[in-house]
C-alpha cells in the first residue's frame, strides 16, 4: 500500500500493508479439534530479515481498537482491517510487511538497527470464538512477542480484564528458561479512560485489578517486574467516524486524545526491547523456527499443553547453527570457487593461495557470527563443526592447485630435461664424458629452478627426476662405458641423499604452511569469539531483569572456552615443537648420512684422481717430448726457409740492382738520341732559315709565316715527344720501384711464415 491516512508527523509513517501470519482452521468433527496453520509466504519475508528482531503483539478483547492502535504504530490510521460490524474482524495474527527498521541505542552507547515486526492478533473474548483457540493465542503472542501490548477497557472491571486472569499462573502454560528475559515488556493500554487522571497509571491499575482478581495483580508483579500503563482518553468524535477509524482525521480528534496516543508510541519505541534466545538476539530463520515449533506443539493437543521454552530454544540453537555453517560453508565455497576459476588462474603460488582462503574463510566467518545464537560453550562447538567442514571444503581447492602445481613443474622439468639432459643420452649426440654430463645434469636443475613454481610440489618434482631419470641416464652411462661403476654409484648415493633431504624440506614446507593457516584461523576465530562474547555480553546488560547469574555462568564458560583455546593453543604448540624436533633430528641424520656418503664419495674421488693425475702426467711427458720434438723438427725447416729466402733476396736483389742499370743505360741512349734529334733539327732549320733568306721578296712573308707554323708545330711535337719520354721515364722507375717493393714484401713475408 503506498498510499495511507497518515495519523501525525510526530510518528514515522510506514509504507506497507498487513499480511496474515497464521490463522486457526476450526474442525467441527466429533473427535476432531482446531489446529492452527502459518501462511508460507509471511515466513519467507520473515526469513529474510538478518538485523535482531523487535517483536510487538497487540491483544486484547475485540472492538476496543487494538487493530487502529497497531496502525498508528506504523504512523497510519489505515492498514489493519478495523471492520464496523459488532463481531471482530481479524482472524488469526497479521503482521506488518514489510517490516521496518528503526534504530536503537544499546546501554553501552552501541547503536543498532532494529527490525521491528508488528503483530495484529484476533481479539479475544469473542463470543463466537473458541475458549481452547483463545487460550493459546494469547500464549502465543506472550511466547512470540518482545513487547507484549494488551488493550483493555479504561474502566478496569471484572469483563474488563480479559485473559489477564491467566497470569495467575503462567508456569502452567508456559515454561521459562533458566535464564534470560523470556517474557516480553508489557504495555496495558487503558482505552477510553474518562476519569481524573492518576498521578501513576500503573498504581491505579494494579489497584483495580487487585479487587478484581488479586491472583492476576500478583502474576503480573511477579512475572513482569517492571511494566508501563497509558490511558488514553476517548478520540472525542463522533460515532459514525468511530466506525471508520481508518478515514479518521487526525485535526478531528481530540488534541488530547492525539498527544496521549503520541507519547504512548514514542515511549514504547523508546525502551522497544530486542527478542533474545538466552543471551543471544532472535533474527528472521530463528524466529520462523521459533514459530514453527510453538504452533506445532499447540497443534498437537486440544488444550493448551506446557510450552517448553529451553527445548524450544535448544531447537532453534540447533536448527540457527545448522544453517549458519551451511550458509558460511556456502559463501566459503562459492567466493573460493569464484577467486580460483575466474579471478586467478591455476595453479598459483601458495602465498597467494592462503591470501585468497583467508579473505574467504573471513567472509565465512563474519556470516557464521553474525547468525549464530546459544551459549559461549555452544558457539565454541558450533565453531568447530563449522572449522572442520571447511577445512575438508578447502581440501579440495588445495588438491586442485596442488595437483595444477605439479603439473605445471612436471612440464618445467620434462621440457628442460629434453633441453640439457636426454638430447645428450642419443647415440648420435652422446655425452663424451663424465664432466660434460654433470655440467649437462647442473644445467638442467638450474633451467628448472628458475622456471618452476616454488612451492612442496616443485620439491617434489624434481626429488623425483632424481630417484628416477637420475639413476636410469647414470646407469646409460655407466652401460656405454662413459662413467666408471664406482663414480655412478657415487652419484647414486649423492642423488638420493639430495631427493631425501628435498622430500624433508617439501614436508616441513607444507607443515608450516598449515601451522601458519591454522594459526591465522584460531586468531581470527577468537577474535570474532571474543567479539560474539561481547555481543552476548551487551545482549545480557540489555535486558530488563537482573542477570547476575547470566553473567557468571557466561563468564564461567568464557573461561572455559577460553581455557580450551588455551590447551588447544599449547596442544599445537607442543605438536610444532615435537615436529621441529622431529625435523632436526631427521635433518641430523640426513646431513650425517649426506656426510658420511659425501666423505666416501670425496676419497674414491680423491683416488681416482690421483691414478688419473699420475695417468695424465705420463702423457704430459710424452706429448711435452713429442711437442719439443716437433718443436725441433719445425725450427730446423724454418731456419731452411729463412735460408733459402735469404739466397732468393740476394738473388732479387741484384736482379733489381742489374735492372735498374739497364734502365738507366737505356734512359740515358734515349736522352742522348733526343738531344741529338733536336740537335739535327736545329741544324736543319738553320737551314731552311738559309734557304728562305734566298727565296724570291715576294715569297718572304709567305715562306716566313709558313715556317713559323712548321716551326711552332715541330717544337709542339718536341715538347710532347718530350712529355712521352719523361712520362715514359716515370713509369720505368715506378716499374722498378713496385718491383723492388715487391721483392721486399715476399722476402718479409717469407720471415714471417719462418
């Protein structure tokens, strides 16, 4: 319903509207009798609400306004069918959906929200209802409620009181608890009160109930130590508006009447008291259990049989138990699944792995407390079941990468093997020695060691290539002769001290690793212990009876509990003691056994060396003699070589010496024809010079220019003819020069071969 008549602003209007909880189902067959029936779909709200419930029931006798009076609780005048007719019109209990949240201040200054669940129930003392139904709702309600409202006729009478009466003596309908508030705060709303106000309500209405029914006045200061009473005087309209209250308007009726309905609402909310199971506060799939149990019980009898509390509540402790590890399993599972399948991918080192559990057994945990209700030594219990099924849940995830981790490293070895090791173990490209196989094997674990995933299994991995492809290539070697039997059996025994030592250390690794998770879980769970305690401890403080009893059997058990947590703590301790111990001693006797085949392996390696040191002297000092030897015979034929270039240079050299005569004899006769050529051509041009003097006069000039060209062209002719033979020249001792430096460049690198 989102719309209402709202009642005033003092109080909070809600949004909602009712919905039948449960409703009683007459049998009008002879042996037959009602039984009551719970409407599935009020219990799957209700199961969803995981703040501490708050739980109001408004009873009392039929067309006194009860239902108007839950309505204005939801600051409303609507909601709950009020009906105009004479005959009541709720049947059954509603209750208010969705119920809301109101906050809440603890007596530790602690605020918290409440869910406040407001319940409408059939009003009692119809005359068409049943006595044995009436009965039992009324003990319903007192068992369900944590503020037990009981609307009643201002003018307390002996018609007024209704099932008041049945206080005389609740111990015959109901039995309490050891300890804890079990019964609700009572509020007695006297309606329609016309009188002088009393200087206390509650005093003039134990006075009045007290000539009614003394026994009554007795019960309820007996079983309610401390209550209130409002009267609330007549709303001061009309009659016809009277019967339809749900239209009413609030500027109608009396002011009042108004403020009085106001201060009995926020006084109520005020000191609203939480619904505890003992010490702990009742949520959603508590109280349905709760609920469940109760109508099943009164189902089973026509009367109202005695109501169990402790058993009921031993009932929803286990039952709230069950689920709280099954949901904290649950979400441990899911986020754990969730991380490793799409977060991350397989396999990851263990750090990361043990981040990851305890990021998810922390979520898990804060589910399992904030659900959890019973005792400290109950909650203990609780929590070990709850450690056990998730370790064996985490057994599986640490298989899984466990088992990833291995793979992975297998690969890591298998492909480096193949790299360094078995490519050597082929005929065709067999190791030549011992030496080149164990720098081979050195190799091959240091490829692997930078690759691998360090973790157990990687440990393990390569212990295992040890014992295994170890020994088979040793053995190989030893079969083709590569490796003496008293060298592989050295290494043998080398080898498997090692994978032993490793297999120790991959042990203690994973040991630690779980002593490491196992302290992280006991601190976390005793820290949300130590914090659930506290809650227990606020939940006792706030509940309205003295608890000094409460208190020392919660302090008692704390104690206990802690005194467990204790031995368990020094039980660990003890077991990681004794495992070191273990682990030393072990470590001893590997190291000792490693030294002892070490010692052996050192002497027969100091022998072999020292026949193979004698072996390789003798061959030095052959190879040193055949080397000198060699060395002789070499410097003899270098010194030949050095000979015989020397007679060759000699030879080269006056070769070159008769050459370079011979060129310039024959550059000299070159000269000497030049000059004597240009010596005749002189003669000859005196000549001509002669003869052109004789010629004619007129022929002068002619012979004389034709002679200067004749001349000009002769001297240019000369001058390159002279260009030719020095040019000529030139080229005859470059010639000589390259041949002389060729000579010394084969004589040069004739010394460098010697």
């Amino acid at each position: 319903m989102s719309a209402g008549n709202r009642f005033s602003r003092e109080i909070e209007f809600r949004e909602g509207a009712p919905i039948q909880l449960l409703q009683y189902v007459e049998d009008n067959s002879k042996d037959g009798f009602g039984k009551i029936s719970i409407n599935p779909a009020a219990l799957n709200i209700l199961r969803t609400i995981r703040e501490p419930l708050a739980i109001i029931s408004v009873v009392g006798s039929y067309r006194r306004g009860k239902s108007w009076f839950a309505n204005v609780l939801h600051g409303r005048h609507d909601g709950f069918d009020l009906g105009a007719k004479v005959e009541g019109c709720t049947r059954g209990i509603y209750m208010w959906s969705p119920p809301f949240t109101l906050e809440g201040k603890q007596l530790d200054g602690k605020i918290i929200q409440k869910r406040v669940i407001v319940l409408d129930s059939e009003g009692i003392d119809d005359p068409n209802q049943d006595q044995n139904w009436a009965t039992k709702l009324f003990i319903l309600c007192l068992a369900l409620s944590s503020t037990f409202i009981y609307n009643i006729n201002g003018i307390v009478g002996r018609d007024d009181i209704g099932k008041l009466y049945l206080m005389t003596d609740l111990s015959k309908f109901i039995q309490e608890p050891e300890e804890g508030d079990f019964l609700p705060r009572l509020v007695i709303l006297l309606r329609d009160f016309t009188l002088e106000n009393p200087e206390s309500f509650k005093g003039y209405f134990l006075e009045k109930l007290n000539k009614v029914s003394p026994e009554a006045a007795k019960g309820i200061k007996k079983f309610f130590y401390d209550f209130d009473v409002y009267g609330l005087p007549h709303p001061g309209c009309k009659r016809k508006m009277l019967q339809h209250m749900e239209d009413a308007d609030t500027e109608e009726l009396e002011e009042e009447f108004v403020d009085e309905v106001e201060n009995a609402v926020k006084s109520i909310y005020s000191q609203l008291p939480l619904k505890y199971i003992g010490s702990s506060t009742m949520k959603g799939s508590a109280f349905v259990k709760f609920l469940n149990d109760i109508v099943e019980r009164m189902n089973k009898s026509e009367t109202s049989s005695l109501l169990s509390i402790p058993s009921e509540y031993e009932s929803i402790i286990q039952f709230v138990a069950q689920e709280a590890i099954k949901e904290a399993v649950g979400i441990y599972q899911k986020q754990m699944n969730h991380t490793l399948n799409e977060k991350v991918k397989l396999p990851i080192l263990w750090d990361e792995f043990t981040e990851i559990h305890n990021n998810c057994i922390s979520e898990a945990n804060k589910i399992f407390f904030e659900k959890i209700i019973g005792s400290p030594t109950q909650i203990e219990n609780f929590v070990e079941v709850l450690s056990e099924t998730i370790s064996k849940s985490k057994e599986e995830f640490t298989k899984k990468n466990s088992d990833e981790l291995t793979t992975y490293n297998e690969n890591i070895a298998n492909d480096n093997w193949e790299r360094y090791v078995k490519i050597g173990l082929n005929q065709e490209t067999l190791f030549e020695s011992n030496d080149e196989f164990q720098k081979a094997l050195k190799a091959f674990e240091s490829a692997y060691e930078k690759s691998m995933m360090k973790s157990p299994e990687a440990a393990k991995v390569i212990a295992s290539y040890m014992q295994n492809q170890y020994s088979d290539a040793i053995d190989y070697m030893t079969q083709l002769g590569r490796m003496n039997a008293e060298l592989a059996k050295a290494m043998k025994a080398k080898e498997e001290a090692e994978t032993l030592q490793l297999e120790a250390l991959a042990r203690e690794e994973e040991f630690r690793r779980e002593i490491e998770a196992q302290k992280h879980e006991r601190e976390e769970s005793e820290r949300n212990f130590k914090m659930k305690m506290e809650e227990l401890q606020a939940n006792i403080d706030q509940q309205n009876k003295s608890h000094e009893e409460m208190k020392e059997r919660l302090i008692k058990e704390r104690d206990i509990a802690e005194e467990k947590y204790n031995q368990k703590l020094e039980q660990l301790h003890n077991e990681m003691l004794e495992q070191q111990k273990l682990n030393e001693e072990n470590k001893e006797k590997l190291l000792a056994q490693q030294q002892a085949k070490f010692e052996q392996i050192q002497r027969e390696a100091e022998e072999t060396n020292r026949k193979r040191t004698e072996e390789l002297k003798e061959q030095l000092r052959q190879n040193k003699e055949q080397a000198i030897e060699k060395q002789n015979e070499l410097f003899q034929k270098q010194v030949s070589e050095q000979e015989e270039n020397r007679k060759i240079t000699d030879e080269l050299k006056e070769q070159l010496r008769q050459n370079k005569e011979q060129a310039i004899e024959k550059q000299n006769e070159f000269l000497q024809r030049q000059v004597s050529e240009q010596e005749a051509n002189r003669v000859r041009t005196e000549e001509l010079r002669e003869r052109l003097r004789q010629s004619k006069d007129q022929a002068i000039e002619k012979q004389n220019e034709l002679f200067q060209r004749q001349l000009s062209e002769q001297i240019a002719a000369n001058e390159r003819q002279h260009s030719q033979m020095l040019e000529q020249m030139r080229r005859d001792n470059e010639s000589l020069r390259s041949a002389i430096n060729n000579s010394n460049r084969d004589r040069g690198s004739r010394c460098v071969i010697s």
